[in-house]
C-alpha cells in the first residue's frame, strides 16, 4: 500500500511517498480501503518530535480516515451494524496517511447519507474531540455560552457548528479581522480579535457582565487566568491543547468563590471502550445533524497523498479555515 512516512523529525518536506504492506485486520477491527484522510494538528506535532506515538500504534501520521470496508471481524462488524462495502469513516490512532487502514470497529461510523468522501474523512479527529470535551467533559447545556480559541482550525469550526446546533451562544476567537467575518459566517454569535482586542474584557461585555460557561481552550499557558476572570459562576475550562506553553499561574480564589472548573484532556492515548461510547453519543445525537445537512463539515483544501508535505505547510501557516485532507 502507499503509505506516507515521517523520514525524520523536521520541516513539512520529511513527509515522504513510500510503500508498505497491506495491513491485517485482528480481532475487533477492519480494514478500510481509504479515500480520504484528515490532517491535523497532532500530526504536524507528531512530524517535528513533538507528539510521541502511544503504544502499539503505527507510526504513519494519521488520526481519522473515510473509505470502504474491505475485511474484518465479522462477529464485531455485525455487531456495529457494520459490513464488507460500507462506506466508513473512522478514528485511529495512527496510520491514516495510507490508502489501507486498519481501525477498531467501536471507532468506526458509517459515512452520513449525502456526504463525500472528503467531508467524511473532516469528521472523526475534530468531532470526536469536540464531543467529548465541550458536551461530555465542558457538559455544555441549551441555552449556555461557549468561548472557542482559534475559531478557524478545524476543531473550533467544529466546535461553532454543534455549539450552535445544540443551542448555545457561541463566541470565538482568531488572528485577524478576516478570520473573524469566517468565523460569523459559519453561525458564530460573535468573534474577538484576540490580537486588536482583549478577549476575557469583551466576552464579559458581550455576556453582559456574567461571563461565559465554558471556554475551549487550545492555548492554555497565561490565556487560563485571563479565562478564570472571564467565566461565570459555575463556569467550565476544558485545555485540550497547550500551544501556549504548560504552566499557567491565575487567581484560585476566583475558583473557590465562583465554584469553577478548570479539565482537561487529549484523546489519542484513550482507551477503545472510552472512544466506543464517544461513537456512540455522535451517532445518536450528531450524525442526524449531518445526514439532514443542518450541520456540514468544512473542507477548506485537498492535496493528494504524494503532496502531504504541501498540505502541512498550509496548516502550519494558520491561513486555513476548516479542514485540510489527503485524497487517495
């Protein structure tokens, strides 16, 4: 199979074309014949040394894949409703820069009626992630309001489409004025240009003085105490990146007095059992969304396989809006 290869740690160009053989399916899993594979962040961390691989994963890039089945654990398939020829898409915790893969069926979903290969591949990294920590761990409600930093990567673009979906105010944050008509454009209630205006000042005034219940935040570093001070009473932080370095020093009285909650998470080293009920929650709640198009993923560039360098150049520039994908 083509697979790509981190040759060496570095700049985008270590991303090479390579060949390997097709992968097994074992117990519990499939092989998936890819179409399509999402890039992500992690990935771009995982070429320059930055992301170690967990245990027993393969070490291509790759953390979501969309495609068709082509064998696998009959008894785990039928079982998920799954079968030889269906159209997947799936969560992995590596190998998805290859045109096999193999996945555990529990990671598994069916491609949403009307949905490309493309749009597919956007879904499991961003949703999965997006799910489980602003409504399963954040438990955002109807009615709540949620501040996402970086309002233009594929998870916050993630993140403003089921916020609003589920009834939440939504503010976000990005770069430059552009990103910020982006972001309103995709449904956001309100964006902030973190490098023009102070953004824990303007969430307190857009929220009228009572802050926001739950902030997504991918920055963490100094952004947590300015965070703290603009959560309302009750208020959720869930740090699910530390781009902004991993110590923070902020007020834990504001903590005490307001009763807030500062988690957080990462979602590769996760156990399959976690990951299952995760795919089980978005296809219950999210996958009608998608099927009946109230919610759509946004694909902002493809690049063939052979071109994966090219593609993590483009997101490392930040020009990005939505998700990057290799095409197979």
């Amino acid at each position: 199979m083509r697979v790509v290869e981190i040759t060496s740690f570095g700049a985008p160009d270590v991303l090479q074309l390579a060949e390997r053989p097709l992968p097994t399916a074992g117990a519990g899993e499939l092989l998936i014949r890819v179409a399509a594979s999402g890039i992500n962040r992690p990935d771009v961390l995982q070429r320059t040394g930055n992301y170690p691989v967990p245990p027993g994963a393969s070490d291509i890039p790759g953390l979501e894949v969309a495609g068709v089945v082509e064998s696998g654990d009959a008894a785990a398939m039928a079982e998920a409703g799954l079968k030889v020829g269906d159209r997947v898409c799936a969560l992995l915790a590596g190998g998805g820069y290859a045109d096999h893969a193999v996945a555990p069926v529990a990671q598994c979903l069916p491609v949403p009626d009307g949905l490309s290969d493309v749009e597919a591949a956007a879904l499991p990294e961003t949703f999965f992630t997006v799910w489980s920590n602003v409504f399963m761990r954040g438990r955002l409600q109807k009615g709540e309001t949620l501040l996402v930093q970086g309002g233009t990567s594929g998870i916050g673009v993630t993140a403003i489409l089921l916020a609003k979906a589920m009834g939440a105010t939504v503010i976000v944050t990005a770069g430059d004025d552009a990103k910020c008509t982006a972001c309103l454009k995709l449904g956001a209630d309100h964006a902030i240009n973190y490098k023009t205006q102070d953004f824990a000042a303007e969430a307190k005034r857009l929220t009228d003085g009572k802050g926001v219940d739950v902030v997504l935040d991918m920055v963490a570093g100094s952004y947590v105490a300015r965070e703290i001070e603009c959560l309302a009473e009750d208020g959720r932080i869930v740090v699910i990146a530390v781009q902004g370095g991993t110590k923070a020093e902020f007020n834990a009285g504001l903590l005490l007095r307001r009763r807030l909650t500062v988690t957080g998470s990462t979602l590769r080293p996760r156990p399959i059992a976690f990951k299952s009920e995760v795919a089980r929650e978005l296809r219950e709640r999210v996958w009608p969304l998608l099927a009946s198009g109230q919610v759509k993923p946004v694909i902002h560039a493809t690049f063939e396989g052979a071109r994966a360098a090219e593609a993590h150049t483009l997101m490392e520039s930040g020009a990005h809006v939505g998700k990057i994908v290799l095409t197979w």
